[in-house]
C-alpha cells in the first residue's frame, strides 16, 4: 500500500492549516455537517419535497414557468373558440421564449457566484493568493461581497506573513540557545571532563599499587567514556559545522557519524550550481534537522542498505531530499500508530518556515522525505 503526505504552510496535518481557516470563514469549511443535517431533517419530511427545494435555481424557475404555459394553456384551450387556436400557439411560443429568456437571466446573474465558489476552492487548496476578480455583470450586492472576502483573504495573509517571520524568530532565537549550550558543554564540561582525565591517568602512571592503579584505569576509562558523550552530546545540541562552514558541510559531517554508527552507506550530493547561492541561517537550521531526524528515523526503522541526501539551493528556494531503499511504511498508519516517530517534528519545522514537506512512502520501496523552503521573506527578516 502506497502512502503519500504532503504538509504545506503553517499547520496542519491535511493541507494548509491556514487555507482551511480562511475556507471556514467563507462558510465551505462545513459542508459535510451542512449535507448530513440537511439529509437528517428529509427523514422526518417527505422526501419529494425536499427533493424539489434541493433543486438547481435554474430547475425551479423553469418548472415554475413550465407550470404557468401549461394552466394559461389550458385555460385558453377551453375559453377561446376552435378558430382562435393559432393564438393560442402564439402565445405558447412566446412563454416559451419567456422561459428562455429567464433561464439566460439567471445563468447570468449567477455567474459571480462560481467565480466565489472557485474562489474558496483555490484557498481551501491552500493558494492564500486567490482573489475573487471584478465580474462585468455582478451587481452592486455581489460586488460587496466578493470585496469582503478579497479584504479578509488580506488580512490572512498579512496575519500569515507575521507568523513567519514572529516563527523565525523563535526558530533563530532557539538555535541561538542550542549554540550556546553547545559551547558551554564544550568549552566548560568538556574540558573539566579533559582535565579529570589527564589527571587520572597521571596517577595511574604513578601509582605503585595494582590494586588501585587497575581502578584508577577504570576511573580514566569511564572519564573518557563520559567526555566523548559529551562532546557528541555538544554537537548533536548544534553542530558548530553549521555555523562555521554551512549546511552541506554540517550535512557531510552528520552522514559521516551517522555511517560510523550504524554501518549504512550515506552520500550527500549537493550540485555545483547551487554552491554561489547561501541558504540563510534560519533555513539552514530547519533542513539540518530534518535531515537529522530522517536519518534516525531510516537507520531505526527502515534498515536500509544506503541513504541519499541531495541539497539543491537557488535564489528563491532551498530543497532537501532524503531518500533510502529501506522497507518503507505507511505514512498514514504510522502518523496514526506512532504519532512520535518524529514526522511531527519535521513538519512542524517546516511549516514555521512557510516551507512545504512531502513524505512518500511504499512497504518495500524505501522512503522519500523532501523538505522546501522559499527564502525571500526568510532573508528580509
């Protein structure tokens, strides 16, 4: 079974968090409810009936002018003599044209309405950009309605362009601590944890008694033991790699550790083309961890034989994509099954950034994790 997620935007696990709400507002955000409620009051009233109100506007204003041509038929059926039937189909035909006329009319005055319908799709579907476009035959009612909606699709957008860059904030200002901690246990802890050793050894150097010198060997083993946790510890909290060099180099030394712990073969590609574009530090920080926690995830879960990291950066955009020939899964089941696989993580992440993740999935076909983030707002901030 083949399962594909796609997470856009700020929110949400099932499209854009925000085109959802703003779907909401324009009143389409309940249809299901609507339908159910409206088929639960047709059990308790005669169905016919209910039928005939559920029908097209169109419909009714063709039976209700259907009905009138066949009562004034009738009637001057049998009130005009017999020599008088030519008027009467003359007065049949021009009913009929009546009726013509009323279904173009309506048609007409019901076009501003599907531009409103697709309107609210398009934003359901999560294109915040959609705006209803002046209609030449809408009238003044119609047109104030269509400008309401265009003046609160503005506001979302504007509220949405706050949270980002109020998110990268966060997300910059939570690096910033990562940083710092990352340095305190490597400038602090670490060379507290070195001193300790070297001492250690010193005495166990010196010392005359077996005994004790075979426990100070063990005191120095479980020292160095604690001073590489922290060292990994300090570069698994920030990687001082992604300040210093940038994001394909912190990549290439997290698939380096990565290989040497578990033994699966991991390639970072990165295109020559992309290497003149920078990816701001914001950006950078959310790819890294996405990376990060889709390796852990394809190593813990997926037993792959070999992952590929492909980093592509352009003006406009950065994409990261990780892909492995593991055993693959579910995406759906697993969301569902094991909500802290860290697939929230990831796209939570992403969405702080305005960024888009997909994750694609087949039982026996690997896994495809790709994250993309646009980098105008992020390099304005």
């Amino acid at each position: 079974m083949r399962g594909k997620f796609i997470s856009v935007g700020r929110l949400g696990r099932d499209g854009n968090a925000w085109g959802h709400m703003a779907a909401a507002n324009l009143g389409i955000g309940s249809n299901n409810e609507f339908r159910h409620h409206l088929q639960a009051d047709g059990d308790t009233g005669s169905s016919f009936a209910h039928a005939l109100l559920r029908f097209p506007l169109w419909g009714k204003i063709a039976g209700a002018n259907l009905l009138i041509v066949l009562v004034c038929g009738l009637v001057l059926y049998r009130e005009l003599p017999g020599g008088r039937h030519e008027l009467i189909t003359a007065m049949a035909w021009a009913l009929l044209a009546g009726i013509l006329a009323n279904l173009l009319l309506v048609r007409i005055a019901l076009e501003p309405l599907r531009e409103l319908e697709a309107t609210a799709g398009r934003v359901w579907r999560g294109d915040l950009g959609a705006r209803v476009r002046p209609s030449a035959v809408a009238d003044r009612d119609m047109m104030r309605v269509g400008g309401a909606i265009n003046l609160l699709l503005d506001g979302l957008v504007q509220d949405r362009a706050q949270s980002r860059r109020l998110a990268s904030l966060v997300i910059s200002a939570q690096d910033e601590e990562r940083a710092r901690i990352a340095r305190e246990l490597h400038d602090s802890s670490a060379q507290t944890l070195t001193a300790l050793l070297l001492q250690v050894s010193a005495a166990a150097r010196d010392e005359k008694d077996p005994a004790m010198a075979v426990r100070l060997e063990e005191i120095r083993t479980i020292a160095g033991s604690a001073l590489e946790e922290v060292r990994v510890l300090s570069h698994t909290v920030h990687p001082r790699v992604l300040d210093d060099l940038g994001l394909v180099a912190a990549l290439e030394w997290l698939a380096r550790r990565t290989r040497a712990a578990s033994g699966v073969e991991i390639e970072v590609n990165a295109p020559a083309d992309s290497a003149p574009y920078s990816v701001p530090s914001a950006a950078a920080s959310v790819l890294y961890r996405v990376a990060q926690e889709a390796l852990a995830n394809a190593v813990r879960h997926a037993k792959p034989k070999s992952v590929r990291l492909m980093v592509v950066a352009t003006p406009e955009r950065a994409s990261l994509e990780v892909a492995d020939d593991g055993v693959g899964f579910d995406v759906e089941e697993a969301e569902h099954r094991r909500p802290g696989m860290g697939l929230f993580s990831m796209r939570e992440r992403v969405s702080l950034v305005d960024g888009q993740l997909e994750i694609v999935s087949s039982v026996g076909a690997g896994t495809r994790v790709t994250a993309s983030i646009p980098l105008n707002q992020l390099r304005q901030i």
